[in-house]
C-alpha cells in the first residue's frame, strides 16, 4: 500500500508545499514557508516522503543526536493518507544512523497515538516529572 520514497536532508523537501501541508495542521494553524524552511534548517533531521518528483509527506527531528530527540511536524498530505507513508517515514527517521544512539524519544499528538505505537511509542513512563512554558506562537 506504501508509495513513495523516503528522503532525507533539506535539499530534497519542497518547503512550499510542506508549509502548504503544516498550514492546515491544528498545531501550526497559518504557518508560512519561511518559518517552516527555518524550523527545518534548526533541525537535527529532516525527511519526506516523494512520489514522481512530489512531496506527499513530512517530519522532522529536534535532537542532540545523542540522548534526546523531539519528533514533530509530521503530517501526510490528506489525498494520500492512510497509505502507510507516515509509518514509513517515523521508521526511516528511528534507524537513521545520525540517530542511532538516541535513547529518549519523545512527541506530542492528539490523534495518532495508534500509529506511533506502532513505531514503539509509549504514554510517558513519569508525566510528573515532565514541565513546559507554552507561549502563544508569535505573529510571522
């Protein structure tokens, strides 16, 4: 059922199109290509699913590359989905030899707690020891 091939590195993303995707998504409502470009530039890892030259998928890794790393971004575009691609991609992203000695991985999502268990996520083992700031996303 998969099509399409992962890639990684910044060179092979279609970042108007990524923000295309991210622009709709419920946690980065609006965001433009310029911070969505940014974002990727700051990260420890990009990749992206293609299909004949186009970009249908999306993730990204904010990372020390050694112990902690932060998966976020990801998101299929919506003729596509259902397909597989985002296993793919969360797959691809794991065994990543950048990020082979991570060992703390973490996300955030409201809806696809299924499909990343599937990759090996879990709950948070101590939620109580977890903290944040959250501060409303500035005007770009």
């Amino acid at each position: 059922m998969y099509e399409g091939s992962v890639v990684i590195g910044l060179e092979n993303m279609d970042f108007p199109k990524i923000a295309s995707m991210l622009s709709k998504a419920y946690w980065c409502l609006g965001i433009g290509v310029e911070e969505v470009r940014q974002a990727a530039a700051n990260s420890a890892l990009v990749a992206g699913v293609r299909l004949s030259g186009q970009q249908l998928a999306y993730a990204r890794v904010i990372s020390d590359k050694t112990r902690f790393a932060y998966l976020c971004d990801v998101i299929v575009d919506e003729d596509f989905r259902g397909r597989g691609m985002a296993t793919a991609m969360v797959e691809a992203i794991l065994a990543h030899e950048e990020l082979r000695d991570v060992y703390q991985w973490c996300l955030v999502t409201t809806d696809a707690q299924p499909l990343y268990a599937q990759c090996g996520f879990a709950p948070l083992s101590r939620p109580e020891k977890w903290m944040e700031i959250r501060r409303p996303r500035p005007e770009r």
